[in-house]
C-alpha cells in the first residue's frame, strides 16, 4: 500500500537585502515607499531615466551603482522619520529655504549632500538650525 506524502506550499519569505548590496527591487521599493518619481530617483542616483527602469527589473543592482543606492536609500529613511514617507518625494523635489531656494534633488546634483543631511538632521531633532 502507497502512503501518499501531501507537500504543502511553504510561503517563502523574500530575502532582505544584505546591507550595501540592494536587489534591483530594492530600488522599485524605495521609489514607491517615499513618493519618488523615476525621474527623481534617476536624479539623485546621477544616472538616466532608462537606468532607473533598467534598474527596477533587474535581478540585482549593478556593482558601480550599489553605494548610491544605498546613500539614496539612507536620505530618504532618514526623512521618513521627519515626516511622512510617502512625501519624501515631494520634499526633495521643491525650493528649501534653508538650501538658499534650491530643490534639496539640486542640492544633491550640485555635490552638496552634506548641506542636505545637515537641514535633513534639522528636521529629524526638531532644531531650528
């Protein structure tokens, strides 16, 4: 007599990433979870919008764009603890008064992230700066 084995479906639960090193959904995640646009997270990456799209189907993040992914990935969660994620990307992509009126995205284009971390630190403590 045959004994029949059931095989259940085990749900998998999807691995995190390892710390520096994203899955190409990582970048997908991210765009959604705060609000950003393509064009804004191609912006802030310093890549081209077909990238970005490149980049939300690939299997894993290219090696030369992982550090920038992380870094992107760091700006925004540390804005998510100022405010809402879901306006993150809109607070990166409008004039900042504490940036001299600049976008914190143009900011960030510009080669002066460390000015944007510092307003981004502003917000997080509650200070005035």
């Amino acid at each position: 007599m045959a004994t029949a084995i059931k095989h259940s479906r085990v749900k998998l639960k999807a691995r995190k990433p390892v710390f520096g090193r994203p899955a190409g959904g990582e970048a997908r995640d991210l765009r959604r979870r705060h609000g950003l646009s393509q064009g804004l997270l191609a912006r802030l990456l310093g890549v081209s919008l077909r990238t970005v799209s490149g980049l939300e189907s690939a299997s894993e993040v290219p090696a030369q764009l992982r550090r920038n992914v992380v870094q992107v990935n760091r700006l925004c969660g540390a804005l998510a603890q100022a405010m809402e994620p879901g306006y993150v990307g809109r607070w990166l992509d409008e004039p900042n008064e504490m940036l001299g009126e600049l976008k914190p995205v143009e900011a960030v284009e510009r080669g002066q992230i460390d000015l944007v971390w510092q307003v981004v630190e502003g917000l997080r403590v509650g200070s005035q700066l």
